[in-house]
C-alpha cells in the first residue's frame, strides 16, 4: 500500500494526534523517516529498526526520549530535534496501524 493511501486510512481512523495535522504536514515527517525506517515501516538495513506494528506508546516514547537526549542516537537525536508532540503522537499512530 503507497504510504499516501495509508496516510489516509490512518487519519481516518485515528481521532486526535494524528487528525490535528494535515495529511501533507505528515507526509513530510514520514518521508523523513522512511529514508532510514523504509515508506511502510520496514527497513531495507538488519541496523535500522522496523517501526510497522510496533506500539504507538512505546513509539512516542522512544521519539521523546531521542528528541531529549535520554536515548542516545545521534542520526534520531538529530531527526528529532524539531519534532513537535503533535507529531510524535502522529508518528506514532501512523506506524502502529501498518500491519506487519
């Protein structure tokens, strides 16, 4: 499934976080990720981990805690500099609703 047709159902679907942004706003954060986490949520490289399935609580959190330096990551500590909670909520969402 394209990751725009997904980002339509997730939205759809998910009430909150994900809906308060736009879809292009998303799809921007998503295309960021997927360079390294792959367009639905799978990655191409064993290093990198798979973010389809995974569960939306412990997305956010790890998302937060690259973002403050709790977890260090340089390349995701860099990525996630700027992310707002909105996003991270989003981000979330959107990855824990790809089937994997």
């Amino acid at each position: 499934m394209k990751t725009s047709a997904l980002l339509i159902i997730v939205l759809a679907m998910t009430p909150g976080a994900a809906s308060a942004l736009d879809s292009l706003e998303l799809q921007n954060v998503i295309a960021q990720c997927a360079a390294c986490h792959g367009a639905e949520g799978i990655a191409k490289d064993v290093e990198i981990p798979n973010l389809a399935g995974q569960h939306d609580r412990y997305l956010a959190e790890q998302l937060r805690n690259f973002r403050s330096g709790k977890r260090p990551h340089k390349e995701m500590r860099y990525m996630s500099r700027h992310i707002t909670d909105e996003e991270i909520e989003a981000l979330a969402q959107y990855y824990a609703n790809i089937p994997h």
